[in-house]
C-alpha cells in the first residue's frame, strides 16, 4: 500500500501536529465504531461481536511489537497497567526512572517503591547491583528523545534488574520489539489511532511469576463465558489473567486501525514520520533527529493563529507528525514561525 493511496484513509484538517496527544482514527476504524454505536443505540445484536474486536486488537498488538499474543494483556490506561506491575517488586525495591518522565510511568513506582530519578541519558548507567527495576519511556513525550533501549537492556541484565517501558509514544511508528523488556505498556489512543480507553501490554513470563492480579475479574477468567458467578479463584494461566474488563467500543476503534498499522508496515510509517518530522527542523535550522515528535523554544500563539494544531510541555512547542501529515502541514507550520 503506497502512501498516496494511504492518505486517503484519513480525514485529517491541514494543520494537525499532536499525534502525541492524540491520533486521528483511519476511516475504516472510524465506520466500524459507528456501526457498532448504532447497534448499541438500537439493541439489535449481542455485545459477543463488540468482544471480538478485544481478540482482534490483541493480535494486532501482538504482531506490531514481535510477541505472542498469550504474552499480551489489555487494559484501559498505562497507569493501570503499570501499576500491576508494581505488585511484582518486593517491599523497598529501587526503581530507577528518568527525571522527564510521564507520571503514568511515575506515580505507580513512587506508590510502590522507592524511586530514583536520573537524567534520562544516564539511565543505564544508574543501574546497579541494588536496583530492583527501570521504568522509562521507549520516546519520551516531553522532549521527543527516543531511549536507548539496548544499553538499558544491558545494563538491567547485567544486574537482574527488571525492564519496564512505555510505548505509548512510540508503538505505532517506532518498530518496537520486546526482546530482553518485562513489561511493555501502551497507550492506544495517540499512534496507534484508537479511541481513549484501550491500551496493551507485554508482561513477560517470568515478571508475571512475581505479579498479583489485583484488578482480577470475570473477564481474565480461565474458563470464557463461565466465570461469571461465585469461586473459587480460576484465572487465565497467562497474560491475560491480568486483563481488565474490556471498554468494548474502544477496541472496536481499536482493531481496525491496529491492522491497518501493520498492513502498512512500521518501518515505512517511521520513514515517513522522521522524514516530515526533519523537514519541519530544517525549517527551524535545527540538525535531523530520529524521533516523529519534535521539540522546540517557538512562539505557540503563531502557530495557533495559523489554524496549526500542536501542544506545549514543559515550556516548549510540540509538535508530532504520523502518518496522516503532509508536507504542505509541515509548510504551513514553518510559515506561521518564520
């Protein structure tokens, strides 16, 4: 599928630079969902085809980061997510975190452990033989940096250190794998294009060895459609036994966008993404960088009155860039700061 054809999947306005707060659905992803909010306004189905799009989204997700999908559990927000996580690490455990890091990937260690922040180019060197964990993002939101993930690997394994990251920045146009990581969690509503309310992770086997199912529920039964009613305990003998019941019409949106992500393939929607995301730091004067989110000191309010769409975090102009920017936003942008 060749760009050009894929263009028109969206119906993106010119000017939209905030994929990092939240992506615009494919028409496809965005059809599905009406149809299913027709069927709920109108009671004419059972929700059992709604359920299916959870198994739908959880194989794309599965496919997109390179694991098994008994790996891959799915939730509704990192925080959530993470915060089973926590429940792996024993009391006192030191996790090591950068010091701009999103507080969904934050607040769950403060809360469980103690934690110790470092400069984010420093992360593998922070780990040592105390260090329980490292939780980072694989692109960071504030500052677009994309982590060294192999290094920190390293430097975790050298220690028996355990490895969370969120990929909520990243997975949908970074090829994210899960080799050497225990627990890999994201967000679905900002790259990969889905409603608010969906999100997956990767919990590796030996990490959910050490994990308690906390949010433990109907849904993460082991047997399906019969664990609605009274114990004993029977959960999933794998990841998902750490499922949270499912927010449906968010998978539904989820699903076809995810499959179409990987349709696509991630290495060309990054080739595509940097490439604007470049274009628009050429503009600036800026040398090229790696990552589809791009920082910067530029007055906002330009941006605005030109009808361009982006964020400001931590005092800086935001702007991001998928699959669905054009050269033309990339332009206009530069035109209103220049």
């Amino acid at each position: 599928m060749d760009f050009a054809t894929t263009a028109k999947l969206w119906d993106a306005e010119p000017g939209w630079l905030n994929t990092a707060s939240y992506g615009l659905p494919p028409r496809p992803a965005f059809e599905e969902l009406q149809a299913v909010l027709t069927q709920w306004r109108h009671g004419s189905t059972d929700w059992k085809p709604w359920d299916a799009s959870v198994g739908r989204s959880r194989a794309a997700f599965a496919r997109l980061v390179g694991a098994p999908v008994t790996d891959v559990s799915v939730g509704s927000t990192v925080s959530q997510i993470m915060s089973v996580v926590a429940t792996a690490l024993p009391p006192g455990a030191r996790v090591v975190v950068p010091e701009v890091e999103f507080t969904s990937n934050l607040f769950p260690w403060a809360v469980a452990a103690e934690v110790v922040t470092v400069p984010a180019d420093r992360l593998a060197d922070a780990i040592t033989p105390g260090t329980a964990a490292v939780a980072f993002s694989l692109v960071q939101s504030a500052t677009g940096e994309v982590a060294p993930l192999a290094d920190i690997v390293a430097a975790a394994r050298a220690h028996d250190a355990l490895v969370f990251a969120d990929g909520s920045q990243a997975c949908g146009w970074l090829p994210v794998g899960v080799e050497g990581v225990d627990a890999l969690a994201c967000a679905a509503y900002k790259w990969l294009m889905a409603p608010r309310g969906a999100a997956f992770a990767y919990l590796s086997p030996r990490l959910r060895e050490r994990m308690r199912p906390l949010a433990a529920n109907w849904y993460a039964g082991a047997d399906e459609g019969g664990s609605y009613y009274g114990p004993p305990l029977r959960l999933r003998d794998d990841a998902r036994a750490f499922d949270l019941s499912p927010a449906w019409f968010s998978f539904v949106g989820a699903a076809p966008a995810l499959e179409l992500l990987n349709e696509i393939g991630v290495e060309r929607v990054r080739d595509h993404d940097v490439a604007l995301a470049n274009r628009f730091r050429a503009g600036l004067g800026l040398e090229p960088s790696d990552s589809a989110i791009v920082s910067v000191d530029a007055p906002g309010e330009r941006l605005r009155a030109a009808g361009i769409r982006a964020a400001v975090r931590a005092g800086r102009v935001r702007a991001s860039f998928h699959v669905y920017t054009t050269e033309a936003d990339v332009d206009r942008a530069l035109d209103a700061l220049t």
